[in-house]
C-alpha cells in the first residue's frame, strides 16, 4: 500500500521539541510521521534544531538533513509551516518576522480551531523559572540529560536485539522524581494562566516533553510532548478536536503502513 493511500491529512499539525543535531534525536521516526502524515497548517513549536549542542560538537547525519528538506518540501507544496523558536534554536529570535524557505518564523501566534476556540501557541521555555532565571542550570541539566540519553541509546539496542519495544529511560526517571513532576504542574498552571490573561480557551506548547492534552483551571491546555524521548506530536482534526499522537505506539501496534513502521523501529 503507498503512502498516498495511507496518508492522514489534518488541519494543523504541532511538533515541537526535535533536537536535529543532537544523537538522541528520533529522526528516522519523526522522517516517517511526515512521510505518512498531511495537514494544512503545520506548527513546529520550538527546539526544532539543538543550537546548544551543535555549538559543543558538529553532529548532522543525512536523516537530519532529509527531515529539514521533508518540512520545506510540504511548505512548497501548500502546506503553512509556522516556526517558533523555543531555547535550544534562541538565534531564530533574532529573525523574528522573516521568512526562511516559506517557514514563517513568530515568537508566538494565537491559532483558531475549527471549532471557533482561540489557543495560544508558544514555546514555553519564557515560563520555565531555570531558564529564566538560572541559565547556567539549564546547561548543566543539558548535559546530564544528554548522557541519559545516550545510555538509552545502547539500552534500546539491546532491547531491539531481544525483540522488545522502545522504552525511554530519561522519560521514566524524570517522572518518577517528585521534584519533575511538581516542574510540570507548575508549568502548566503558568502556561494556562498566560492564555488566560490574553484572552483566550488553551495553550499549546513544548519545552518539558512531556505530552498532554487536559483542562487546568479551565484552560485547555495542550502540550506536543517531543521527539528524542516519547515521539509525539499534536493534531487538530478537521472538525476542531485535537489529539496527541504517539507515534511509536502506532507503529509497534501495526496502525501505520507496514513500510513506515520497518523504517520506524530501525535505529
């Protein structure tokens, strides 16, 4: 069966937190979701490219690039690609209101759903108080997730080697800590408090990885999750519901095309 035939088409797609450039990045699955996913408008919400890991060490594989250019292709085949730059791709601040390739790239932008709902669309690291505040935490943290990461490398080789799924040990450990979950909460309650103060029914944003799709304090607050740890992204249907899709539980339960998830769980 061809992509074609299998595409799912939607009116906006939300896709945040990629990492291109860094080794943790899920490249190979997020090419693959493009592959098999349209929409009319696409939202990459921030931390697309890892600015702070490719000033450290130059890391660009083919897969990397080949995402870059499945983006651009959309955008010149119709589709509005909205960019907002999040902390990891903070140079893309400084180009606020330009265009780059058709990719409109915008601090923050306010979204209409079908339905008529007004949602604020951010980044969201603005909320978080360490990169506000202590900068220099953030890039310690950075690096202790990045050696997390690459412990879960190796650690979903074996996985694959005895036929077992993907499982994501920073995503664990960050959930099992109270502290990380306490950040979350907070988090949220900062991001729904901003939408309401400019007037409007949800936020959706990235930055904490950790995909979600609920009401806080009556606020629909919505957030893409990413693609280094859960490979998730949001979908707004065409009759203004929304969705977060988990894209490595699709291709491990056979709800893609048989082609798209080989691809997927290939490493």
């Amino acid at each position: 069966m061809s992509t074609a035939e299998t595409s799912r088409h939607y009116r906006a797609l939300f896709i945040s937190d990629v990492h291109l450039g860094t080794r943790g990045c899920q490249a190979d699955m997020l090419l693959d979701f493009l592959k098999d996913n349209d929409a009319e408008t696409i939202y990459l919400v921030g931390d697309i490219a890892d600015g702070w890991r490719l000033r450290r060490s130059w890391h660009w594989p083919q897969l990397h690039n080949d995402v870059v250019q499945k983006i651009l292709r959309k955008s010149r085949k119709g589709a509005r690609v909205i960019y907002i730059p999040g902390n990891h791709d903070e140079f893309l601040r400084s180009f606020l209101g330009t265009h780059f390739g058709g990719v409109e790239v915008t601090d923050s932008i306010i979204h209409e759903s079908a339905s008529g709902k007004r949602y604020l669309v951010i980044h969201g690291d603005q909320f978080d108080v360490v990169i506000r505040h202590a900068k220099w935490l953030a890039f310690f943290g950075d690096k202790a997730y990045v050696t997390a990461l690459g412990v879960n490398t190796w650690l979903n080789v074996v996985r694959r080697r005895l036929g077992l799924t993907y499982w994501s040990l920073s995503a664990w450990a960050k959930l099992k800590v109270k502290n990380a979950v306490s950040f979350i909460g907070r988090f949220e309650e900062a991001l729904s408090e901003e939408a309401r103060r400019q007037g409007v029914e949800g936020v959706i944003c990235g930055h904490i990885h950790h995909a979600a799709d609920r009401d806080v304090n009556g606020i629909h607050y919505i957030n893409t999750g990413d693609w280094v740890e859960s490979c998730t992204a949001v979908a707004e249907h065409h009759d203004g519901t929304f969705e977060v899709i988990r894209w490595v539980e699709q291709t491990q339960t056979g709800a893609v095309p048989a082609k798209s998830k080989e691809t997927a769980v290939a490493a």
